[in-house]
C-alpha cells in the first residue's frame, strides 16, 4: 500500500518551538510520568509470517539481487537483523511509543556507525547509514541500537544476564547523559562541532569518569582501524576496482556483485548525473566541471541495501584525475505498514536533507537526482570510509564502540528542537534504563524465531 502526500520528515509539534530547555524537559518529565515499565519494556515473541511484511520492500528491489540479499541475511541473525529494518519498525509502529518525535537515523544498528572523512579531509566517526531517517519515535533509534548490541554480544559469546544487560542500562546513561551536556553547550558550538576523534574523547571526558580506562581501551580499538580508513579515499577505490586496457581504465567486472549496465541505464544515469551536477554546490559544481563519465557499473553493497539499485561513476579529468561516485537508490520509507511517498521532495532528496542534519558533517559531493522511474541519492565512494569488525570485539572494545555509538546517537537526535523532551521523559522514572534493556531482550527473542523462519524458507 502506497500513501501519498504524507511527510514523514516534518514536526507537527509547532508548539515547541516557541518553548525553552526548561519547559520541554517538564514536558517530557510529565510523558514519562504517564508511562509504566510494563508499556516500555513488554513485548512477546512469537512464531509469525514475515513474508507480508518483508514483500512490501521487497517489491521495490531488482529482482535478480534478491537471491544475493538473501545469501547475506542468512549468515546469522545479526544479518538477518540488518536486512529487516521494516519488520521492527512494523513491530514498534504496534508498541507503546512516548510521543516524542526527533529526526532520527530509523536504522540505528551498530554495523551503520563508521569513519568517514569532511570536506576538510578530517577523519570523522559518526552514523553513516541514512536510507532510512525520518521524522519519528525518538526510542526507535534508542532500542534498534540496544537490540543490536545484544546480537553482537551473542555472537562474541558474552554473559547476557551477568554481564551485557548490566552494561546495556549504563549505557542508557550514556544517552541520556550525552543530551544533557549536548544541551549545556552554546547552541553554535553544539551545531558546527564534528564528530572527530578527539572531539569524541572530549565528550566523553565530560559524562565518564573512568576517563582514563576508556581512554586506554578505546585508542586501542581505534588504532586498528583508522590507518585502513585514512587510506581508503577515492584513490584507492580506483586502484582496487579499475584497470586499464587498450588505454582506457574501466571498472573491473564481478559478477554479480558488479557488472557494467547496459547503454539504456547508462545513458538515464549519465542524464541523471546532469541534474544532480545542478543541486550540487557551487564550489563542487565548478570542480566537478572538469570531469567527464568514462565507466558505469551496478555495484551490491551492504546487507539491507542489497537489490536497491547502486551504480560506480568513474570520471576523469584531461589530467587524469580520478574519482568514483556512489549512485543509490532512495526508496520511500515503510512506516504504520504504509510506503509515504511525498510529491513535494523526491526520495533522494529527503535522505540528503536527513543525513546533513544528523551527521556532524557530510560528505561534500553528497547530492541527489530523479529519473522518470526512479529516485537517487550520490556521493563519494570510499571518502575515507572505514568501520569497526564487530566479530573482532574483546569485551572491552564491545563496552567502548556501544557507548560511542549511543552517545553519537544522542548528537544526533539533539540536533531536533524537541531533545530536551527525552531528556525529561528518560529522568521521570527510576527504572527507565532496565525497562529499555528489557524490551530489548523481549525483542531479541523475537529476532531470533524471525531469522529461523527465515532460513527455513518461510520468508
């Protein structure tokens, strides 16, 4: 089912934007008072059709992909887990919700937090992942993140009872401490402040005291990764997936993960690409004015985006220079069992506005364009994108990404007038932190029956 003419990335709260911090976290104090451990953390598992749900998305997707999506879904419920962002949002549109809406990610999982690099070329950790943002349910980010944390330590083989959810209600904390120091700063600083690693230290210098323990922890997991990352930039991208013959550099085919596209999609992308060189800004437009598209190919990435149609652009300046660009496609957001598709702004449109919001800074070539069938959003491929190996996490590490995470989670939703509202909703209750943790291991369970009816064949 399609619906129209609804937006489901405006505020219909006009009200508070004429209040301050004070009045919204009594706001959100009174909410919370209303609700009850019950309301947040109940949720019973149970054996069910996910097909229905599945096949609305699913619909949407090149068919042919959908075999290598479910090849990758099908590795562990972790994978499951990220391919299934609308089964939980199907699940949490039926739960209790406090009524508190803020522009969120909508797919907040652990797997879609990385590094990336700024315009300035600074190496930035923060959400990555934006297909999905939208105007909604502040807690929807909050238990998609703590559902994940649980399959990852599942997967590690830590002590749920004993250790995990101990840790999960702290770093409930965490996101609650992390909005009200966020609300403390000067709203200009709050606004332009990136999501760098020291920066990210200086938070939590500000709502930790085991300073000195993260400190130690987290630097090693860090330096793991961040080499890899500085050296994944666009000159990488053309070193691993180009070659040169007969004196002209193409992508190399992969079959089915990458395959070059036939003369009737490129034409319609490099036609796109036009348009989306007129939304761009002007400093990109005019550097951007030198290249000209030698090579095209559909390329698979991820978990979830599997079957959404993504394109490579390689260009080439007349000094060959090179630079890959990321075409993807932007599909309508499935919430209430409803696609909302909004005549007004196009798909790709509303996920570049989204991500320019939430994320501390964006990628400078991020932009969009729209075919007559189809809505697209581009950006740099391999912009110093990097990421941290989940299955590679000591107990330790695990501690270290799940705060950052959450606390790069509360930057984000702070970034909506309404924050200080969570602020006052998380403080109402005493037992707000385990009632949270609860409803994740409630959710957990049903994951788990989700995954084997999936691997079963019953999708």
């Amino acid at each position: 089912m399609r619906k129209k003419n609804t937006i489901p990335y405006e505020f219909d709260q006009v009200d508070i934007m004429n209040k301050n911090y004070s009045e919204l976290i009594s706001s959100g104090n009174r909410i919370g008072l209303d609700a009850t451990f019950e309301k947040i953390s109940a949720f019973d598992a149970k054996q069910r059709d996910i097909k229905k749900i599945m096949n609305v998305r699913n619909s949407l997707l090149y068919k042919p992909l959908l075999h290598l999506k479910r090849k990758r879904m099908s590795k562990s419920d972790f994978a499951f887990y990220r391919g299934t962002v609308d089964i939980m949002n199907y699940d949490l549109d039926k739960h209790y919700a406090s009524g508190i809406k803020a522009l969120i990610g909508g797919d907040a999982h652990l797997g879609n937090f990385g590094y990336y690099g700024s315009a300035e070329a600074q190496l930035l950790f923060d959400m990555n992942d934006f297909d999905e943002s939208h105007v909604g349910y502040w807690e929807y980010d909050v238990k998609r993140l703590l559902v994940s944390a649980l399959l990852v330590a599942k997967e590690q083989g830590f002590d749920i009872e004993k250790d995990v959810n101990p840790y999960l209600e702290k770093v409930m904390n965490t996101y609650l401490n992390a909005l009200v120091h966020l609300k403390e700063l000067p709203a200009m600083k709050r606004f332009i402040m990136p999501n760098t690693l020291p920066n990210i230290e200086s938070t939590f210098d500000a709502i930790h005291d085991d300073r000195d323990e993260f400190n130690d922890s987290y630097l090693k997991l860090v330096n793991k990764t961040v080499q890899k990352a500085l050296r994944s930039n666009s000159d990488y991208a053309v070193q691993k997936y180009t070659e040169v013959t007969d004196d002209k550099r193409h992508f190399i085919e992969n079959s089915p993960v990458t395959k070059h596209v036939g003369d009737k999609t490129y034409n319609r992308l490099a036609k796109g690409y036009e348009h989306y060189l007129k939304h761009t800004r002007s400093d990109v437009h005019q550097f951007l004015a030198k290249f000209n598209i030698v090579d095209i190919v559909r390329h698979s990435v991820g978990v979830g985006s599997v079957g959404t149609l993504c394109y490579l652009i390689l260009l080439e300046d007349p000094n060959g220079n090179y630079i890959v660009l990321q075409v993807k496609q932007a599909l309508p957001i499935y919430q209430n069992s409803t696609l909302y598709i909004n005549k007004h702004h196009s798909c790709g449109e509303e996920i570049v506005d989204c991500q320019r919001i939430l994320q501390s800074s964006s990628d400078v070539f991020l932009g969009y364009f729209d075919t007559k069938k189809y809505s697209f959003y581009v950006r740099q491929f391999k912009d110093m994108k990097g990421s941290i190996k989940l299955d590679k996490l000591d107990w330790n590490a695990y501690c270290d990404y799940v705060s950052v995470c959450m606390s790069l989670l509360a930057r984000a939703h702070s970034h909506s007038q309404t924050f200080p509202m969570v602020i006052g909703y998380l403080q109402s209750q005493p037992w707000m932190n385990k009632a949270f943790v609860s409803f994740a291991n409630n959710y957990l369970k049903q994951v788990e029956i989700d995954y084997q009816t999936f691997i079963k064949g019953g999708n």
